[in-house]
C-alpha cells in the first residue's frame, strides 16, 4: 500500500470538503478493471475516501444517466470515448445543449483528472 501514500496525502487537503459537501462520494465506474485507470478509480482511491463504488458494464448513454441520477453519483470515471458517447447524446436529446459546449483537455489535478475530458461552456 506504500504506492497509495501519495494520493492518500493529496487528498488530505480535500476531505474536509468531501465530507462536508458529498460524503459519501459516490464512484461510477464504466472501466474494466483489467484497466490501469479502472484500478485505480475503482479498488484504489475509493477507499481513501471511504466511497461507493458502482460498476457499470453497458455503455449506453441514457442508462449512465439514468444512474448517475438515481444513485447520486459524484465521481464519472469514464474514457474520452465515453464522456463523447455522453455529449453527443444530450446534444442530441437536449437540442439546447449543443449550443455552448466545446470540447477541451482537463487541466491537471492530481489523482488522474488530468486524463479525462470535460465539457464546459464556451464561455469559460
């Protein structure tokens, strides 16, 4: 466990928040654990944590939401694959949508977040 040391001190500065805001976190996960990301979202941040974990194994957009939803999940861990999969389906259902959303690369934040995509206003 001497690998987790890192994440367990980079997290320190947020599990005030954490708890105060969304404990307990909730994780979906759409990876295999066969995955290195899915390990590591999946068996190893989570416990620092003390989070949910819900594994997810189809990749269809509207049941992910449907579970992000009902579960009242606070953590995707998705590929870039997946988070288009989600946007192209809300474009698509949510015509509204398409207006203002722009495709652009996570800023680093430690724990992997650099590795995933976002969607955020053009605005911003």
């Amino acid at each position: 466990m001497a690998s987790v040391e890192p994440i367990e001190r980079g997290a320190q500065p947020y599990m005030f928040w954490e708890r105060l805001l969304a404990h307990p976190l909730r994780f979906l996960l759409t990876l295999p654990l066969s995955h290195v990301f899915g390990q590591t979202m999946g068996l190893w941040v989570p416990p620092i944590f003390a989070a949910e974990v819900h594994f997810e194994s189809r990749l269809v957009a509207s049941r992910l939401i449907e579970t992000i939803e009902h579960e009242r999940i606070s953590v995707l861990a998705a590929v870039p694959r997946v988070m288009a999969l989600l946007k192209t389906h809300l474009e698509v259902s949510h015509p509204a949508c398409r207006i203002g959303l722009q495709h652009r690369r996570a800023p680093a934040l430690g724990l992997a977040g650099g590795a995933s995509a976002m969607f955020t206003p053009s605005s911003a």
